[in-house]
C-alpha cells in the first residue's frame, strides 16, 4: 500500500482525475475542491483511496506531509491543459485550493522520498 504522497502523486499524474491537477508547471497542486471532495473522498470500498471522506482531513494530511498552501496570486499556468482547468474553474467561481511542497514536484519523481510526515 502506498503512503500519502505516493498516492497523491499518482492521483495527479493520471488522467482518472479531473479534480486534481499539476499546476505552475509541476511545481504545485491544484484541487478542485468541490469536485475533489465528489470524484476522490467520496469513493467508498475498493475503490478508495484515501482513508478519510472529508476535506478537512484530507488537508491536515496535506500539512503534515509539509504541503502549504499557496495564495492564487501567482501568474496563470503557461501549459494549456491547465490554463484550460484553471479557466474552467474559476469561470464557475469555483474554489480551487493550490499546495505547494519543495519535494513535490513533476520535473523531479525522485525528491518524492523526503516527503516524509512530520
């Protein structure tokens, strides 16, 4: 079984998902909030993948493994898929939260080992 950031990174870089995605080119994640909560935590029996169904936990995981949270005011994503998703989102005012972590980050899979729970 995977641990918390395994599975966070997997969830991001497939294509199952469209409440999560790569952002500031793989340098943040970017959630969908309302759909995350649908898509993900809602998922019950084999299909689960997190051992929570609420947001509020979902986060505090997020912080313990060093994730911060990152105020939208940063310039929009150069990658068109998501400038797309992004664009999408927020055209419906809907709330995307973005976390940032120094060892999650797409160019480089390998730092996802010092990802580790504080």
């Amino acid at each position: 079984s995977l641990c918390f950031p395994q599975k966070l990174w997997k969830m991001v870089e497939s294509d199952e998902f469209q409440s999560i995605w790569w952002s500031e080119g793989g340098k943040c994640v970017a959630i969908y909030e309302e759909l995350f909560q649908e898509e993900v935590l809602g998922r019950v029996g084999p299909l689960r993948v997190f051992a929570t169904q609420s947001m509020k936990s979902f986060l505090r995981q997020m912080n313990l493994y060093g994730f911060t949270k990152m105020k939208k005011h940063f310039q929009r994503s150069a990658s068109l898929p998501e400038f797309l998703a992004e664009e999408a989102a927020a055209s419906a005012h809907k709330q995307i939260l973005y976390y940032y972590n120094p060892n999650f980050n797409r160019e480089y899979p390998h730092l996802l080992e010092k990802c580790k729970r504080r």
